[in-house]
C-alpha cells in the first residue's frame, strides 16, 4: 500500500502517531507538508521562521532513517488531491486538529481525497485526550479548570499515554518532487526548533529548574520555564514526552515533585484550551461567556499602538511588550499582565491584542492563545471574574521586586534602584526619556468594573 502521511503541528519522529500510522501496513510511505500561503503569511514572524527551521531539522531527521521529507506549495486540498493523482497513493493518513479553520481545512481536503478514491485516516496526537474524551457527569464539556483537570487525572491514572517508539520506514514513494523550503534570516531570540532541541530542553529543565519551577515560574526575570511552548505549539516534542517524563520524575525524585506536578497543572491547561476550542468553536470570534459581547471597547488606535511598541508609560508592561518584539516570547506573567492592561485599562477589545500576539508569538497556538485572553479579559471559559483587574503596578512590585526584569527591557529606566523603577513618575528626571503613564489605572479600573457590570446587566434585562 502506498501511504502519504500530511504533518502539520507534529514536526517530529518520535511518537507521532500520523507516522506510526502511516507506517503501518505501508510498503511505501512519504510524510507531505504543505506550505499553504496562509499559513505562511510574512516569512519574517518568528512563528513561521521557526516553522521553517524546524522542517529543515525534520527532513534531516527522517533522511537519517531512510525516509524524506515531500514539501510542496499551495492549498492543502488541491496539492493533496494532485500528490493522490500522480503517485496513486491509497491512503493519506493526518492527527486531528481543534478549531473551524482547521476542520474546514480537513473537510475540504476530506473531500477533494474522496473524489480520488484515496481513503482517509485520522489520529489523535495534538493532545492527550480529546473534548469527548474528558466529561463531566452529565456527559458535557468541563467548562471549569480545576474539575477538568481532576477528570483528566484520573483518565491518564487509568490509561495513561506514554512515548511511543519511532516507527521503521518503508521506502519512500519514488519520483516525488520537492518544493525547496524558503529561506529566512537568522533571528537573534528564537530558540532553536526541531525534535532534538526540544528534548534537550525538556531533560535540561527536568534536571536544572523543574524542582523550584512552583515557587518561581510566576518571576519574569528568572529563567524558571520550560520554554518548550514553541515546540509544543508545532509538535516538535509532544504532550506525552513531556508529561510522562514530568510524572515519572515526580514519583522517583521527592525533591522535584510539587515543581514537575505543577508543571504537569499548566500543560493541563494546555488540553483545557484545546477542548474549549473544540466544544466551543464560536470563541475564535466571540466570548465563550457571550454577555460580555456587549462590553462597550474603546476604539483607541493611538492607545493600541502604545501598547504594541512597549511606551504605555507602565514600565512591566512596556517590558513585556518589548522582549515580545524582540524575541518573539513573552513570560506567561508578563502575558497576563498585558493582556489585562489592554482590556482593562485601556478597554480594547481583547480581540485585537488575542490578533497581535498570535501574529508576533513563536508560539501562537489558536487554542492557547485565545483560552488566555478570554481569561485576561474575564471572557472565557473559567476566567478570571472581571472585577479582579490586575494593578500593573503591583504585580511588577511583587512578581519583579529588584526591578532586573523591567530594568533588562526598558533600559531607559535603568538609573532607577530597586523597586522604584516600577514608579518612574514618581523620579522623572531619572527616566527623562520615558512617557508618562497613558492611562490612570485607578480611574480606568472603576469604568472597567462599570462597563462589565452594564453588559451582565443588559444580558440579563435581555
């Protein structure tokens, strides 16, 4: 049988499940990307480089097992509909993904396979387990974190996921041409992608920093994450590498048990999202907690762009913002805290930061991504209630208390010590260079507090 296997987000050997399947039962096998133009979109995001960098590691990683690596341009249905037609492949063999764009994408590919008289195989390797797979008792999607994450222990307790080995390749099917893979410049910031330096990531961490990873995860300026969000977004490792090796250290080190199942708690999260995703498809365009559709957002473009460029006038902020701009990361604190200033002090719609960060991240995962600004904007699924309102203030006083943080980004505080420098109005001639805060936090908190209330309200009245 002769078996094409499309990746997408699943950009590694090793315990992927699209090429186990492929593989089975195949005499000959080629694993397809397809560069769909939209998903490639500016070459110069660091998301797309990334992706670029990591199928080059791919190909270099299947030839060393006498496989290859067929990459064509174009839309995903016609290119696949044409590789069925000129190598009579009859099979095509992909994981699943969440969301509309991606189902419709599947569809029409489903679709254009169907006409050819290839059949079609799906598995599941984006996550460990799917929507369906975690309910609650009534048989519904969890819409709370806290009891999804107890259901989904107790389905990996039960049947747990581990690693599974990298399958044997058959030959490739001959006489397949290849797309070259478009070059990029090399961007100072960007982890390095492919399979092999995920799995140096997530060994380094386990070894070096999972054991203080719960008391430290929250301090920007530590280097105390996993940083594997990329890999994970684009499947360079996959969720159960990483949470198998995180449980197993938790039952044989005692000293890195709370730090490996608290990190194991933010992968969890991880699934969470996709599953709302899932369940709940209209999130990509509106609130999960609809009500709050009619929250009344500023159309403040000038405030937008402050906020893009790092120069709010709020110094953790405008950290965060910058190292985002250069690096294409952000810590998740710094996230949070961006994220609530946008939507609460600033009061745009979340829409347009959930747009930007997806467009600047390394890691922008639909699923992730939108899960964490509904949560900032107080508008998802077990977010956070919208009169708790971050203080950007104080969260840079408690989370970065020696300033080192702000004082890396926003080097034109630096002649500010210590935890003054998350006050610089209050020494202007020290920070000269630096604008004035944009907005008053405290009088914008209470038109937040106000404005929500009126849109519960009016939900109710409707």
């Amino acid at each position: 049988m002769r078996t094409l296997a499309w990746l997408r987000a699943d950009l590694r050997v090793r315990d992927n499940r699209t090429l186990s399947r492929a593989c089975a039962g195949a005499q000959e096998m080629t694993p397809v990307f397809v560069l769909d133009p939209r998903l490639l979109g500016d070459r110069e995001l660091p998301r797309v480089r990334f992706l670029l960098e990591g199928l080059r590691a791919l190909r270099r990683d299947l030839e060393s097992r006498g496989s290859s690596l067929l990459v064509r341009h174009g839309q995903p249905h016609r290119v696949l509909r044409e590789l069925v037609a000129e190598t009579g492949a009859e099979r095509v063999v992909w994981s699943r993904e969440a969301g509309p764009w991606a189902s419709r994408r599947d569809e029409r590919v489903r679709i254009a396979l169907d006409k050819e008289g290839a059949r079609v195989q799906t598995v599941k390797d984006r996550v460990i387990f799917e929507s369906g797979e975690v309910l609650n008792g009534e048989g519904r999607p969890y819409a709370v974190y806290t009891p999804y994450r107890n259901a989904w222990l107790r389905r990996w307790e039960e049947a747990p996921e581990y690693e599974e080995r990298a399958p044997r390749f058959p030959p490739p099917i001959p006489g397949c041409r290849s797309d070259e893979l478009p070059t990029v410049s090399v961007r100072a910031g960007l982890p390095p992608a492919g399979e092999a330096a995920a799995r140096r990531r997530l060994f380094r961490f386990l070894d070096r920093s999972v054991a203080r990873y719960a008391e430290d995860r929250d301090y920007p300026a530590l280097d105390a994450t996993s940083r594997l969000s990329a890999h994970l977004r684009f499947g360079m490792i996959s969720a159960r590498t990483c949470i198998g090796a995180a449980l197993d250290l938790a039952e044989t080190e005692p000293g890195a048990a709370a730090g490996a199942r608290k990190w194991v708690d933010e992968l969890i999260w991880r699934e969470f999202y996709h599953a709302v995703l899932a369940a709940h498809p209209h999130v990509t365009r509106r609130a999960w907690r609809r009500e709050f559709d009619a929250v009344r957002w500023e159309q403040d473009d000038a405030g937008f762009a402050a906020w893009c460029e790092g120069r709010t006038g709020y110094p953790i902020v405008d950290a965060g913002m910058r190292q985002l701009r250069e690096t294409g990361w952000m810590h998740n604190r710094a996230r949070m805290i961006a994220a609530s200033f946008l939507s609460k002090d600033l009061l745009i719609d979340w829409r347009r930061g959930e747009r930007f960060f997806f467009e600047s991240l390394v890691d922008g995962d639909p699923a992730s991504n939108n899960g964490g600004w509904q949560w900032a904007a107080s508008t998802g699924a077990d977010a956070q209630p919208f009169f708790r309102i971050f203080n950007p203030t104080s969260q840079a006083e408690k989370f970065d208390p020696d300033g080192e943080y702000v004082r890396r980004w926003v080097p034109e505080l630096s002649r500010i010590a210590g935890v003054a420098i998350h006050r610089p109005w209050d020494a202007p001639l020290l920070a000269p260079e630096y604008p004035a805060p944009i907005v008053d936090h405290a009088e914008r908190r209470e038109e937040a507090l106000r404005r929500y209330r009126a849109a519960r309200q009016g939900s109710r009245d409707g």
